[in-house]
C-alpha cells in the first residue's frame, strides 16, 4: 500500500492537479493527504473525480497558508477520527487485528504561534499500543545540517520539535531521494533548502511495517517535495500506460482519418482486432502529434537536477530560476493546449461513478413477484434491438464517462456512429446473448 503526503501550495491551478494526476497514475497510491490546498468543498470534489478517487475528508480555511484534504479509495476502510486546521487523524481498519493510525500533519508556519501545532500533536498522543503513521510538512526542522543556505536556526525552535516528536514515541522513518523537501531561490542569486516534510512512525508501526520507504518525489508545481510513503518496501512495478481516447484529438482532422481508414480496412473483418489496430494507430498518432512538448519537459526536468546540484555546492541561482520559468511555461503551455482543444476538461467534470451492490435473487423469491407483463408486451420486448434504439442509448450517455477496457468514452463511439454503427450493433447482439446464458439459470432473459 502507498501513501502520498503533498504540500501542494494550492489547488487552483491546472498546473499543480494536473501534476498530482500524473504523480497517482504513477505511483498508485490508496491514501493522499494534501496540505495548503486553498480550496472550497467545491474545488475539492472536482479534484476528487479527476484523480478516480472515492472519498475525501476535508478541512477548509480562508487562510491562504490553510486547508486540507484527505482522498482515499473505496478498497481501503478509512474511519476518521478527528481534524483540525492542523491535522486529520484516521484509523484504517478500525476494530480489526490490522488496525492502524495515520495522521496527515500541518505544522504552524508562524514561528511564535509553532507551539499550538506542537500541543495539538501531544493531543493526540492518547492511543497506546496503536500503530502510529504521522507524515506531512510540520514546518520546522530537526537539526541544522537539515537547512543549507540561510541564516542558522534558532536552537529552542529545533528543540521544541525534538521533544514533541521523543513524547508520541516516534521514530523518523528517513528517506530516499533529496536530501531537502523545501527550497526557494531569491532574485538576488542566494536559495535556502530545508527538510520540513517528513514521516514519523511509532516502535508498534515500525514493527507492523519494518519495510517501510519514504521516497521524495520530484514536482514542479510546488516548492514541497511530495512524499511516496511505501508501507511494503516493496519497490512497485512500473504501470503500463493504459490508452485513454481523449476528446482534444477531435480536432485534429488527421484522428478521424485513422479511425476511418482502419474501419474500412476490410482484411480485419473482426470488430476487436480493429479497435485493437485503432487505439494503437491513434496512440502512436498522439506522440507524434502532442508528444514535442513532454519531451521538452522531460529533458528540461533532468537538466534542472544538475544544475540543482551544482547550486547547493556554491554556484549561483539564476540559471536555477531561469530553467524553473521555463519549466513552468512549458507546463501551462501544454495546460492550455489540453484547454483549448477540449470542449469539457476531465479536470472540469470528472467522472462521476456510481457503485451498485451484487445482489442475488433466489428462485423462491420470484414467486412472490406479481407478473405484470403480457405476452404481447413481453415479445415486443424479446424482438431485436433496432439500430435506432441502440444509437438513442448511446447518445444519452456522458460523453466522457469511464471508458471500457479499450480505452474508449462513449464519445468515441458518438462521434464515429455513421462509421462503425454496424459493428456496434453487432456487439451489442452478441453482449446480450451472453447476458442471456446468465439469466436464464434462474429464470429471467434479455431480449
């Protein structure tokens, strides 16, 4: 199980959620806490549904340093317990043998308000022989070789973060990747590094999860270094890329000339193998058509770690600064064009899932149901499906609802109706005798 643990510095960007979309398809995580989100419950549920989450808990401030968020999906039994400006505390898997705690935390940014985020966290120090999951940016440090550049800081400051953290029981779970979570570079070419996010766990959590792995991610829209919390300190498997047709290459007249000339390719008579040959058609379409400036950023995001580097060994930042600028402008210009060339943003709507329960229905059971179809009406409804029926059907659906195992919406399926409408109704014919064989164990059927 992964868990990520982000100052995001604001949700209201498409810069910073399209990077925290990309971060989760990357990294798979069950659990996200976010931090500094700046947001409303409204912005937050847009986010909810874009990232293909199931539920949040959050904390909304009208400060601009304030808000959080926690995100989980609906596999992981998540019970919240309690929040504040400060925290969210929750237990997973509460009242069974695998129970455990996990404490997204916000320190204080103040400096002579600190105390109050430290006594909240003694607070909540009242579950003994729990184990303890506390992770986040907590806004202080704990030794001074964790800052590079900058004035020193104040001992009493450190301190009062050592003894808050010796008093819950913890332990640093320490890190893989750079040494500092938290950077900013001024004009007049010096920067300060800190480490002030981290993951904390207590001896009952290091002994439920020895493996644990706490890696910080690299990101560009935040100046907080995003932490992969990896409970089996098992490396995951890179995910394969799963295609997705997206609503901007519509207009692109060359998508409608792919789709089209694999449809009419009469060699590949069978309706899967050609959706099959599109998606991969329209795939390696997509790389050459929108891939230049992901690679530009790709190449940029790694010459900006050497020269990264070579700040923090003495040199000056403005070519720092001038490759993030870059960066960011990349960023926004591959944003815009997502917005521009889409009618309604995944980011926008979402998708909006709903889940049914599995129910059985016994054969017992059906006996108390009155029968209220005739004959008449129940062969009406045995007859064929009409092409009309089928195309009205399709048509009331969300054009971006969650698309099948083929990487395809149902706007896919709109938008190229008058090429494919034949091959459509034929999987549908064949979808409904399967449904069939199923339904007629216990006495029910499909047209």
């Amino acid at each position: 199980m992964n868990l990520l643990v982000w100052n995001c510095c604001g949700l209201g960007n498409l810069r910073t959620e399209k990077e925290l979309g990309n971060i989760i398809r990357a990294k798979d995580p069950s659990v996200v806490f976010l931090a500094e989100t700046w947001a409303d419950e409204v912005r937050l549920e847009r986010v909810l549904h874009s990232i293909d989450f199931d539920h949040k808990w959050e904390v909304c401030s009208g400060r601009r340093d304030g808000g959080l968020v926690l995100f989980w999906k609906k596999d992981v039994h998540v019970t919240v317990e309690d929040s504040h400006r400060f925290f969210i505390d929750v237990t997973l898997n509460k009242n069974k043998e695998s129970e455990w705690r996990f404490t997204g935390f916000y320190g204080e940014p103040e400096t002579h308000r600190r105390m109050e985020a430290w006594n909240k966290l003694r607070g909540l120090n009242n579950k003994e022989g729990s184990p303890w999951l506390c992770a986040g940016d907590f806004n202080e440090i704990c030794r001074q070789d964790e800052k590079l550049g900058g004035a020193l800081r104040n001992h009493n400051q450190m301190q009062q973060f050592r003894d808050v953290i010796d008093e819950c029981g913890f332990i640093d779970l320490g890190f893989e990747g750079s040494k500092f979570t938290w950077s900013k570079h001024f004009t007049d070419g010096h920067s300060v590094w800190e480490r002030l996010d981290r993951g904390l766990g207590n001896s009952e959590f290091l002994m439920r999860f020895p493996g644990t792995r706490v890696s910080h991610l690299r990101c560009m829209s935040s100046d907080h270094t995003p932490l992969l919390i990896n409970l089996t300190g098992l490396e995951s498997p890179p995910r394969k890329k799963v295609f997705r047709f997206e609503e901007m290459w519509l207009s692109n007249t060359r998508c409608g000339e792919i789709v089209e000339a694999v449809w009419r390719n009469e060699e590949d008579g069978d309706t899967m193998k050609k959706m099959e040959k599109c998606s991969k058609a329209l795939e390696e379409w997509e790389k050459n058509e929108f891939g230049s400036i992901r690679r530009e950023l790709e190449d940029k995001k790694k010459l900006l770690a050497r020269i990264e580097a070579k700040t923090m060994r003495g040199g000056d930042n403005s070519r720092l600064r001038e490759l993030k600028a870059e960066i960011h402008d990349l960023m926004d210009k591959e944003t815009r064009m997502w917005c521009q060339r889409s009618r309604v943003l995944w980011l926008k709507n979402g998708d909006k899932l709903f889940t049914a329960r599995n129910s059985v229905i016994e054969e017992d059971a059906l006996s108390f149901i009155p029968r209220l179809v005739t004959d008449e009406i129940n062969e009406q409804l045995m007859g064929e499906f009409m092409e009309w029926e089928i195309q009205e059907a399709l048509h009331q659906m969300e054009p971006l609802k969650a698309p099948g195992p083929d990487g395809m919406p149902p706007l896919f399926y709109q938008h190229f109706w008058g090429i494919m409408n034949g091959e459509i109704k034929k999987i549908h014919a064949a979808s409904i005798a399967s449904i069939n064989l199923h339904l007629q164990r216990i006495g029910l059927s499909l047209r």
